[in-house]
C-alpha cells in the first residue's frame, strides 16, 4: 500500500462524513477497534460504551483448551506505559462460542485472535471459530512477547511465520488477519511473508518485549521478569513500523500502538493504516474508543475530506 494521494473534497463544517471502512473484507461501521486483551470478552465494557458505535472489537486471544496465565505480580505501571505478562489466560474456545460470544448484541461486529503453540493448534482454531456466523475474522496472535512457547517465536523467525500463516490459510476462508511483533528487525520482511501466504491484513504492532526492575527486592517487577510494554511511550515506534509495512506490501494495516486519542489515531491513518486498536487506553476510561470514533470524523470533516477513508495514506513526506 503506497502511502499518499489522497484527496481532500465533498468536506466542510456542516457537510456528512462517511465515517465507514472496509478492512481485510470486514466492514466496519467506522475505524475504530479495541485490542485484543484489553477488552475482554466485550460485555465487560457494555456498561460504558455502546459496542455498536465503534468498528468492532478483537477479543481476548483463545487457546483451544482454557488457559490459566502467568502468576502475580503480572502487570505493572512505567512511565507513560503498561508492562504485563498475562500469558493469554483465556476460557477456551468452546466457552468463548458457547457462552460468551451470545451475550453480545447482534449488531456488534467480533473479530477472534487465535493463539497456539504450533501451527495446527491455531489452523484448528481458525477453523472451528470461523464456522461461527458470528465471527467476522480472525486475527493470528503470532507476536505475544511473554509467553513461555509460541507467540513471539512465529512473530521473530520469517520461515515459522510463514508455515504458521500458510497453515491456518489452509483452515479457512474468511478475513484473517496477522498481528505481526515490533520485536524484529525487518518488520516489512514479516509482513511480505504474510502477504504471500494468503492473509488478509495485518495488525501491528504488538507490545515490546521489555522489563522492569525493583532496586529496594533487587528483583524484576513481575513473576515472569519480561513482559510486554504498551501505551504511549511505544507509539512512536508504531507508526514508524506501520509507516513501513505500508510502503512495502499492498495488504490493508489496522494500527496499533499507544491511542489515547483521536489525533494519535489519525497519525496512524496518514501514515496508511485502514483501521486502529485501542488498548492500554480502555484501562484508563473504558469510553475511550467511541471518543476517539467521534473525534476521527470530527477531524476529517474540520479537514474537508468526505470519507474518513480518505485520512488513510494521506501522509505527506516530500
């Protein structure tokens, strides 16, 4: 996706802003997600935003058998960050499609994320999520950064990358999406492996393998001593990454890294993403994500652009 070219027309302050995207074959209402882990199972947000009014949410990533997670100390405040190693605790597919997923109301759009220790584990996944009508994608957790096996392994190494994403294309058909790991080096060579084996979209980035330290115990902050850093500090290495990945390769990028805001989210846009996430914001004020919706149509229709849409790629380098 060549970033730039957009054209501004059709705007104005009372004008009518197509707030609409269409992202890896999903549409969304607008292009405003909430990331996966940080959301849960989605109901446990309902009681303070309406789940209709934002694009969609990615639940909390599902193992094929329920998950218990890293023990405590698991998550701890840095300076303008989030560090956490949960380690995908999660219910399990079955309870996630059984009891979860009828809880929520029929107009919200629901991506899964999908996490394994091996490929078959994740197309197996894939496949029995995806049979859901419910389900209107999968994202790939190819990138968690504090696990104890897989995750973080397909995310850093190109050829297990590629068999991972080629597996779990062999699954299913619909929209799948890979959440690619900022812990690389090439970050567009990840994403060109994605791109010829069959996904969809990409989402990046995921949390930064980090750690933090108590001098008073002189011992790590949390159990598992590495953890994944998110929030606003990261931000700026998102959307370096997304700039990239979105020169190199023609899939469609949801943005991830540090929103707080509308602008922050807009940042990412210009710099070609279709669609964001909103994580460690949903901590702070569980309201955060329809704000920033309102706040990207708000900026566009200040700008004169017709469609949101349009935001995307229209970054101006020269």
């Amino acid at each position: 996706m060549s970033v730039g070219g957009a054209t501004q027309a059709g705007g104005g302050a009372g004008a009518e802003i197509d707030e609409s995207v269409e992202f890896a074959g999903i549409a969304l209402r607008n292009p405003v997600l909430t990331a996966s882990g940080t959301f849960g199972y989605g109901t446990e947000f309902a009681p303070f935003l309406d789940l209709e009014k934002i694009g969609g949410f990615v639940a909390k990533s599902l193992t094929l058998e329920p998950r218990s997670g890293n023990p405590p100390p698991r998550i701890a405040e840095t300076p303008s960050g989030l560090l956490n190693a949960i380690s995908i605790e999660n219910v399990g597919v079955r309870a996630f499609l059984e009891e979860k997923l009828p809880a929520l109301s029929e107009g919200v759009v629901v991506i899964a994320s999908a996490f394994g220790t091996d490929p078959a584990q994740y197309a197996e996944l894939a496949a029995r999520v995806c049979e859901h009508p419910r389900i209107a994608g999968i994202e790939i957790n190819a990138s968690c950064p504090h696990v104890k096996a897989g995750g973080i392994e397909f995310g850093q190494d190109p050829r297990l990358l590629a068999e991972l994403v080629a597996s779990v294309r062999k699954a299913t058909s619909g929209p799948l999406i890979v959440k690619l790991s900022p812990n690389v080096t090439r970050i567009a060579e990840m994403a060109k492996v994605c791109e010829s084996e069959g996904a969809d979209g990409l989402s990046l980035i995921n949390a930064v393998q980090a750690m933090e330290v108590d001098v008073e115990s002189r011992r790590p902050v949390l159990s598992n001593v590495l953890g994944g850093l998110s929030g606003p500090a990261i931000r700026p290495i998102a959307l370096r990454m997304v700039w990239q990945v979105c020169e190199a390769v023609d899939l469609p990028v949801c943005g991830i890294g540090g929103i707080t805001n509308a602008e922050d989210a807009v940042k990412f846009m210009l710099c070609g993403a279709t669609a964001v996430q909103v994580g460690t914001a949903n901590y702070l004020d569980p309201s955060t994500a329809g704000r920033i919706a309102r706040g990207i149509a708000e900026h566009a229709r200040r700008r004169g652009f017709a469609r949101v849409a349009d935001l995307t790629g229209a970054l101006e380098t020269g």
